[in-house]
C-alpha cells in the first residue's frame, strides 16, 4: 500500500478587484492579529496606504515591519532573530524580492506566510521555493507554499505591461517543461506525477485561451500562475513548471552580462525549445503574438552570443535533470532559429 503523500496548499485564496484593501479582513478571520509585513522598496503610497487601512480597520498588528532591497538567504537569516515573539503570520507584499524573502523567513519561523503580489511577472508567489542569493550566487531554497494569495487585480493591471509580459513568458514556459518531464520519463524512467502535469496544462491552456491585459485576463494569469506553484508542490519538483527552458534561463543569469526579467528570458526560449522538442510551437506563438509579447523584446534585444553560450551550458546548470538539451547537441539548431525565424527577427543582436 502506497504511504500518503502530505502536500500544502492555500487555504485562502482571493484573486479579484479590490482585495488588497480586505486582508485585514482575510487575516482576521484567520485570527492572524500580529504580524510581520515585509514590501518592496518603494512601494507605491496608494498601494501602501489600501493595505494599512485594511490592517487599521480589522486592528491587525504591524509588529515588525521591513523594505526588501535584495533578495538574500543572508537578509532573511538576518530578520529571523528580530522577530518579536508573539507574531502570528508573515504578509510579504510587492514584487518578487519582497516576496522571496518574506516565503523564507516564514519558513525559518515556522510561521504562516500570506503572500500579496501586486505584479504577475511570474510564479513565485505561490511556488515551494524562494529565489535567493546565498554568497551571491542565485539559488532556489525550497520553503513552504503560502497559505493565503491575495491578488488585487486592480492593482496588478496598473503595474507596468512588462512585469505583464514577464508573466505570459513564465506561463507559456509551463508547455515545454511539461514535454521536457515526460522526456525524462522515456529516457530515463523518471516518474511523472500525472496529477501534477495535467493540472500545470490545464491551467496553462485557459489563460492562452484568452490572452488579454484587462482584469479577467489578470484574473486567468494569477489563477495559473498560482495553480503552477501548486502543481509544484504536489509533484515535489520543480518539474511541472521549469525545464529546459528555465535551464537556458539560469544560464543567462550566471553567464549573461546583464540578465532580464525572467519571464522574458523563459518566454523566449520556450519558443525556441518547442521547436526543438517538435510541438507545441503554435499555441505558444499564438499567446505570445496576441500579446505583443516580441516588441518587448525588440525594444531590448538579447545578444545573440550569450544565448547560444547559455544553450550550451545550460544541460549542466542542474545535475541529473533530463530535458530535450540533453538529448542531443542542440547548439546548431538553436543558431538557426535564433537567425532565421521571422518571430525572432530584430529579437537578437
């Protein structure tokens, strides 16, 4: 008999107009009066000031309070110990800085974390790991998933459209790496968690359904992005969300003179890596030409030479991970298409 796998999810979930205003609210009914609200750094004031007023009006506690300016294991270790000891739950509210750090040291803590982005760059929010620098090299340190999203759709829409565009690339990367962990499973007999892959594709296909900037498409992202984090978390991998196309990603970041928002760069290889894998290349070009996701790209193009350097050292940026780069020497292939699809034209200098 197969022993139960125990997986966390959140138990509170409010993704629509308005909601940043009600956390108090949402954390008063969790009886969480104390808590500790880390935000990025210049936090817009009627961002700020919509999330103090819900906290006033429910007479939440601030008890410990922290701008983000960098994501790191040593800023988050650091916070631990000025806890006050009666602190009921961590809110990180902002971007994905504000956010990582905020994951990590409820997990440190042992403390419930609510997480409030008031972006969609990517999937973080909701995923069992923080992005953090440790010595100064990125890494991904697993933690525990929120137990509370709140997702003000309103605020979201008003972000600026790239951090938009950055999450459409991380959503559309959720395909290839799907395809990538099946692979792995061909190849080399790595069990696929079934549940796990068909709800990171059911989600995925439900936003590419209705790719629009308004406060439903916000609604779509948010809801995939976070059910991304959560297929995580029951695959007990990253697997159903990153694959080769992340790989290529983390290779930018480590070799790349100047690293860009990583959906951008997710979004951009998952293009290239369906054609490498031999599908799925029209409902992600689809998705990403209805929402001009390559003027972004033309407007800062990448370098040519990192891209194709990163594709080559992206098979061994993670040890054992099986992808469609480790089935053959996919170098030349991707000089081609990098050169030669019109999709990609002016994308690449």
């Amino acid at each position: 008999m197969l022993a139960a796998t125990q997986i966390g999810i959140p138990t509170l979930v409010r993704i629509k107009p308005g909601a940043l205003a009600r956390t108090g609210l949402y954390l008063a009914r969790a009886a969480y009066r104390r808590i500790a609200l880390l935000s990025s750094e210049a936090m817009p004031p009627a961002i700020a000031a919509a999330m103090q007023e819900g906290l006033d009006g429910q007479g939440i506690e601030v008890v410990a309070r922290r701008e983000v300016r960098a994501a790191s294991f040593e800023e988050a270790a650091a916070l631990l110990p000025a806890l006050p000891g009666r602190c009921d739950a961590v809110v990180g509210l902002g971007g994905g800085r504000a956010l990582d750090i905020a994951k990590y040291l409820a997990f440190l803590a042992r403390l419930p974390f609510l997480a409030a982005p008031t972006s969609l760059s990517n999937d973080g929010f909701c995923s069992p790991s923080a992005s953090l620098t440790v010595a100064g090299r990125r890494r991904s340190l697993p933690c525990a998933v929120p137990f509370g999203v709140v997702v003000d759709t309103e605020v979201c829409l008003r972000a600026p459209e790239i951090l938009w565009l950055s999450g459409v690339g991380d959503l559309v990367a959720k395909v290839t790496a799907v395809h990538d962990w099946k692979l792995a499973f061909h190849a080399r007999g790595e069990p696929v968690n079934d549940f796990a892959a068909l709800l990171s594709d059911a989600t995925v296909f439900q936003f590419m359904a209705r790719p629009a900037r308004d406060l439903e498409g916000m609604r779509l992202l948010a809801t995939a992005l976070m059910l991304n984090g959560i297929a995580m978390e029951i695959a007990g991998s990253s697997r159903p969300a990153s694959g080769s196309e992340h790989l290529i990603s983390h290779a930018l970041d480590q070799t790349g003179r100047r690293p860009r928002l990583h959906g951008l760069q997710v979004g951009t290889a998952a293009y290239v890596v369906s054609r490498l894998q031999g599908r799925d290349t029209d409902p992600i070009a689809a998705v990403l030409d209805a929402t001009r996701f390559w003027d972004a790209i033309r407007a800062d193009p990448f370098s040519l030479d990192e891209w194709l350097e990163a594709v080559r050292v992206a098979p061994e940026i993670k040890h054992g991970v099986y992808t469609v780069l480790s089935s053959r020497d996919c170098v030349p292939e991707v000089e081609s298409i990098l050169r030669t699809d019109p999709r990609l034209h002016g994308c690449f200098a």
